[in-house]
C-alpha cells in the first residue's frame, strides 16, 4: 500500500526544483537541482509531507473498508448467532491495518 499520494510527490519536487521523479520499490528518487545523479528524496521530507497531508486515497480506503467490513461482520454474527464473521472480520483487519503500517515510512 502506498501511503503517499504520488502528487504529493510531484508537488515537492516542482517547488523544490527537484526534476524527473520516480518510485523504486519503496523509496522515491529524483534530480536535486543542478545534478546528474538521482538521490532518494530525504525521509524528513516524506515524513513533513505525511503529516501535513494525512491519509493517502489507498489507506483511506482500505481504512474504510476494514471498518465497513466489520460493521456487517458484526450484524452477521449477530443475525446467525455466530462468533464466525467477527473472526473473518478481525482477520481482514489485521492484514488490512499491517499494511497500514509501514516501517520505511
């Protein structure tokens, strides 16, 4: 899951006069001003990014999901009176937050 917004991204490096951007795997490079070498964009600046944007589309909605998801789990189990959905529903959740949280963020 990516959780920043590629625009994001793109919107930096054109105020910062950074040029040619691009993702690999999971880190961001791109042309500091006046270079003939990509660099990986500084973590400090992804993290001042995250923190002022907030959640990207993708975690917004597997958050959004995973809520959803356990909400009808939970009329589910209460309608055939078993703990079965909730145990799914915690599943989903687990792998869905794991993701969320990313330790290269």
């Amino acid at each position: 899951m990516n959780p920043y917004c590629e625009q994001w991204i793109a919107d930096w490096c054109q105020t910062n006069g950074w040029t040619d951007w691009f993702r690999e795997r999971s880190s961001y490079w791109a042309f500091p001003p006046n270079s003939v070498m990509p660099v990986p964009i500084p973590s400090s600046v992804l993290h001042a990014i995250k923190a002022e944007k907030g959640l990207s589309q993708d975690e917004r909605f597997w958050s959004l999901s995973a809520l959803v998801g356990t909400g009808l789990a939970a009329a589910l189990g209460f309608a055939i009176a078993s703990p079965m959905p909730l145990l799914i529903a915690f599943v989903g959740c687990a792998i869905v937050f794991a993701q969320l949280d990313s330790e290269e963020v």
